[in-house]
C-alpha cells in the first residue's frame, strides 16, 4: 500500500480488498483486479492534499452485502474503518495524479477524519518508469512527472 498510495502522504494504516476474478481455477485469465482501498494519512494530510483545490460533495459510500464484486458498492469488510459521520468530497484533479491504475480511479476525502476512499483498477506505483510501445513496435520510457504531497 505504501508503494502504491505513497503520493497521499503517510500512511497511519490502510485495509483494501483485491478482488481476483475467478481466483486460480480461472477458465478465462483477466487482468482486471479491481481493488477499494482505506487509506488512514497523517492527521492534516487530507486538508494539505486539498487545499487550493476545487472539491465538490461526494455521496455516502454504499456497502455491499459481502466482499464479492458489486459494481461501485464498497466491500462490507471496509465498513467499520470508515467513519460513520463522513462529510466525503471529491477532488477529480488529484485522482490521476495520486494514483495510477488501469483506466480511472475514484477517490473519496474525508478531511476531519483523514480518510482517503480509493476504487481502481490495478493499482501500481505511480512514480514507477514505465515501458510503452507504439502501433510501430517502437518501445520507449515514459517517466512520471514528480509529485511532493504538501507538507
């Protein structure tokens, strides 16, 4: 977790469920693992993380009946890590550049509680050099522009 949500800030504790379709007696192998994450940060890292920044409300997470995949629906292990009382924001300018997965993460704020809701796609670690290769078999490195969370 600390590789891959590093950009937040420091981490007080984290819990996640991975979701691995099919685990190993897959018939059809899928690399999409789907993956919600609690991030704890450092009390005030959420409010450095956001201020400046334009937020807008966000619902209350929903929570599904288990752990099983259930489209946006949170995993009910999660439930007793996020605080009741939430006031959540969201921050879509900060998703792409705290987290790097397959297609768009979503990321929820709690500022008094210091909270971090994360949905994405196999997350990786967003600093990490990366090797792409165009239509024309052309392989070249792509290096992530730095990020400092505020401090």
């Amino acid at each position: 977790m600390v590789t891959r949500f590093h950009r937040f800030g420091e981490l007080v504790d984290a819990q996640w469920v991975l979701h691995w379709p099919g685990g190993e007696r897959e018939l059809v192998p899928s690399n999409e693992h789907p993956m919600f994450a609690v991030l704890h940060l450092k009390p005030g890292q959420v409010k450095r993380l956001l201020d400046g920044r334009r937020t807008e409300p966000a619902s209350k997470p929903v929570f599904a009946p288990d752990d099983l995949p259930h489209g946006d629906d949170v995993p009910a292990s999660l439930a007793p890590y996020l605080p009741a009382d939430a006031a959540w924001v969201l921050a879509p300018e900060l998703d792409e550049v705290l987290v790097r997965a397959r297609g768009t993460a979503a990321v929820q704020y709690d500022p008094a509680s210091d909270t971090v809701l994360v949905f994405c796609i196999n997350p990786d670690d967003p600093d990490e050099v990366q090797t792409m290769v165009d239509t024309g078999g052309r392989t070249s490195l792509v290096t992530p522009s730095p990020f400092v969370p505020p401090s």
